[in-house]
C-alpha cells in the first residue's frame, strides 16, 4: 500500500516537471523556428532583390554601357546586367549617372544594387565590393587627323584637352598631375557626354580628348576621322561594383555569374559585339559612308519616311538597304542587270508592280512589298531581332537558298531557327557535299552573311547618325524592323 502511495505521488511529480519543462522548450523552439524563418531572420541581399522582382543597376549611356538600338536597348552592360537579372529570376531596371562620385553614393544610399559602368573601379569605390574583372582596358589619347599627331603630355600644351567632369578620365588626369607627371591644363565639362565631346572634336572646337580604348574602338565607325594619339596609362580592369552587407550574397552571385559565362564563351561574344567587331568596318568605308549619307541621302530621306510610315517600318532600314544595295544611287546597274535605289531584278520588279526600276519611289515600295512578301512566309516562332536577319538573307539570295540553310542548320546538330546558328554554316551551300544534298541546290552562301551583317552595321550607324543629329539621346527608337 505504502508503495503504491510513494508511486503515485513520484507519477504526479514528473507530470508537473515535464508541464514545466514543455513550458519552457516550446516557447523557445517556436522562437527558434522563427528565427529560422522568413518573418523574422533578416533576409539577404539577394532575397530583398527576389521579394522585390527586380534587380536595380545603375549605368552609364554610352555605345560600350546602355545605349537604344535598331532593336531596343542595346550595350555590353546592358546585355550582362540582363542575363544577371535572368539569372537572378528578376526583371533588370537601370537608372543613369556618368559622375563617379555620385555613382557610389547612390550604391551606398541603396537606390541601386549594383553599378555596371563600363569604368575602372574609381578612388571613391574603395569601400565598396568589387566583382570580378571582366575586360581589361586603355586610356588613350584622341586626336583629329590632318592635325600632327602629339607623343607625349607635354606636347599638348598649346591645345585644348577636354573630358567630362568627375568621369574616369578626369580623375586620371587628376592623379596624373598629383603625382607630378603631368602639368597641363584641361577642361572638365559638367554635362557633356563622350558622343558630344567627340563631335567638338571632329569639328575642330577641341584638340583633344581622352577615351577608354573599347569605347574609342566601336565609336570609331561614327567618328572616321578620329585617330589614337598615344596610351596614357597601363591596362585598367573593369569591374562591377557593389554594397558591402553582411551576408555577401550579391557579390557571391556576381562572381558566380560571371564564372558561368566566363566559361561557356557568352561573356567574350558579348564583348566582342561592342569592341572587337567594331574593327572590321575599315577607315576609308567608314568615310565612305557618311559621305554618302550627307551627300545622297538627303536627296531621299523624306521619300524613305513617307513609305515607311505608310508600312510601319523603319526608314533607316530602308535607307540601309538602299545603301548596301546601290549606295544611294537610283541609277546604278550591276552586271546582272538588277537596278535601281533598291537594286530589284526584273522578276521581283513583275512580282510587285514596279514598272520601272529606276524609279526611287517604285524602287523603293517594290523593295517593302518584298520585305513583306518575305515576312509572311518566314516561321512564326522566328523572332526578332533573327528574324530581320532572316528576312534580308533571303532579300539578298533567295527564301528557298534560305529554307535549305535552315534544314541544313538542324541536321548539323545547330538551331534552324538561330541566325548566329544559320549564319555559321551558310557558306556551306557553295560546297558539292552539302548543296548536292539539298532541294534549291548550289548558292553563294558567304554573300548573304556579308549582306546580312553590312546592312545590319549601317542600320545601327543611321539610327545613332539620327538620334545624333537631333541632340535627342533619349528619343524612343523605333522597334518595328
């Protein structure tokens, strides 16, 4: 009996201490959970940018950063913020600031997540995180041909150097004349972007100007005259920029980022389309062009707006065309007997009522009516901008030249319906092993990736020679091919 008492009140006793024992653990473990948890662990950077659904770059308007092309928005930075944000599964915004100074304080200010420049990495980003370096670049000196070329600082004593003020090359030419290398004299504008102080320049207003060598190297094409003086400095790195925070993870995804496309190529074609590529328009074609277009294309600037407003296309493209086809000349004739502004033949002239070839406005409606005619019968899920590609290939050599290509492309192991795939191996058509194989037969395929990739070079100069023209950097361009 006494036991039984004894066992009793011992069951009662550990009752009371494991109510009071439950009492304290599962308060804890449910603000330990808590903690765990979204409502009350602080979230990372890169969760704050997921919660957000978006990704908040700031940049630079340049031809190297964010510029507006014949297709939208267009630059280096531009295409890896981009991909970034893809990465990151955000949509990319962009807000704009070409002040070095005013760039890290609005990273530390947290209106931007990250700075995408397209610059070194200035003094006052040292407390910042630096991503990794993606490009190496040169500051060089600009000068104007027909003048003598200077081959060292001292020589430009008694010319006029300008650059834009708080930009990278001022605060070059600041640490250049602090460490005593350097005594001259320069103007540091406040406003004034490199587009317009290479225009000062080709108009002899200035004498000099200083240019990071990937921007000179693509701004060369709307500037033929421009010439590289002398390098300033060694190799800087660019880099992009961004807060500090205790948990790193937007750093750590940058750097993940850019060993992805480090790897698999995308980052060297990327920057191979603002800097690389801008070399394989030469001087003298250069020169040729933009005399062209200020001598010819006044003559038929108006008649290309009217029709391609008419059909909801871009003129520029139109003029491009022209351009490539008979450089803005209505009376030329190849030895094939195409002619005219948009060089028809006498077939397609039939096909789209065009009684007389020579014509500009016939020329150039007939040249819309085949676009169109194109247009139509290029597959749906092609879409811009490899779709224009198409269509002009098929303009220059024929849609059937342009089908065995795309079937060619998905037996080879590519994508029928990616230009850069198509293009790649449309030389093969002028190969018996290839064109024996396939229902249009033999075709000079190398021709229509030079027609395709020339057109496509003096679209893009025309729609900067207009946005230029107009002092009007940030006017929609138009989308519609």
């Amino acid at each position: 009996m006494g036991f039984h008492k004894r066992h009793g009140v011992s069951l009662a006793g550990k009752s009371i201490l494991l109510l009071a024992l439950l009492g304290v653990l599962l308060p804890a473990l449910f603000l330990g959970y808590l903690l765990q948890s979204k409502w009350l662990k602080p979230l990372t950077m890169v969760e704050q940018i997921r919660d957000d659904d978006r990704l908040i770059a700031i940049t630079t308007k340049g031809a190297t950063t964010y510029f507006d092309g014949p297709n939208g928005p267009a630059g280096l930075e531009y295409e890896l913020v981009t991909a970034f944000a893809k990465e990151l599964g955000v949509q990319a915004e962009f807000i704009f600031s070409s002040d070095n100074a005013e760039i890290a304080k609005k990273l530390r200010n947290g209106e931007a997540h990250l700075a995408a420049t397209g610059v070194t990495p200035p003094e006052t980003a040292r407390k910042l995180n630096h991503g990794p370096v993606y490009q190496q670049v040169t500051p060089q000196l600009i000068y104007r041909s027909g003048h003598i070329r200077p081959v060292s600082m001292e020589q430009l004593a008694s010319g006029i150097l300008e650059v834009t003020s708080g930009s990278p090359q001022d605060d070059l030419l600041q640490q250049l004349q602090q460490s005593g290398n350097l005594e001259l004299q320069w103007s540091a504008s406040e406003g004034t972007d490199f587009e317009q102080l290479m225009y000062l320049l080709d108009v002899e207003m200035i004498d000099y100007t200083i240019a990071d060598s990937n921007l000179f190297a693509f701004k060369r094409r709307h500037f033929p005259k421009m010439r590289v003086a002398f390098d300033l400095d060694n190799q800087h790195p660019l880099q992009w920029l961004s807060l500090h925070s205790k948990d790193d993870s937007l750093n750590n995804e940058i750097k993940r980022f850019f060993d992805k496309i480090s790897g698999n190529g995308s980052l060297q074609r990327s920057i191979g389309r603002y800097s690389v590529n801008a070399d394989d328009m030469t001087i003298a074609r250069s020169l040729t062009f933009w005399t062209f277009v200020a001598e010819r294309l006044p003559l038929y600037e108006l008649l290309f707006q009217e029709i391609a407003a008419q059909n909801s296309y871009d003129w520029r493209l139109l003029a491009a065309i022209a351009y490539q086809e008979s450089h803005l000349n209505p009376d030329a004739v190849s030895p094939t007997g195409v002619e005219g502004l948009m060089m028809l033949t006498e077939d397609t002239a039939r096909l789209f009522n065009v009684t007389d070839r020579v014509d500009p406005q016939q020329s150039i409606e007939g040249a819309v009516r085949f676009l169109k005619f194109l247009d139509k019968r290029i597959p749906e899920e092609i879409r811009l901008p490899d779709r224009l590609s198409f269509i002009l290939a098929s303009y220059n050599v024929g849609l059937g030249h342009i089908y065995d290509a795309r079937k060619m492309t998905a037996v080879l192991g590519g994508n029928a319906d990616s230009w850069p795939d198509v293009r790649q191996r449309l030389p093969f058509l002028a190969e018996e092993r290839f064109y024996s194989k396939l229902k249009y037969g033999q075709a000079r395929g190398q021709e229509p990736v030079t027609y395709v990739d020339n057109i496509l070079k003096y679209y893009e100069l025309l729609v900067w020679h207009t946005s230029y023209r107009f002092r009007n950097f940030d006017a929609p361009v138009a989308r519609r091919f």
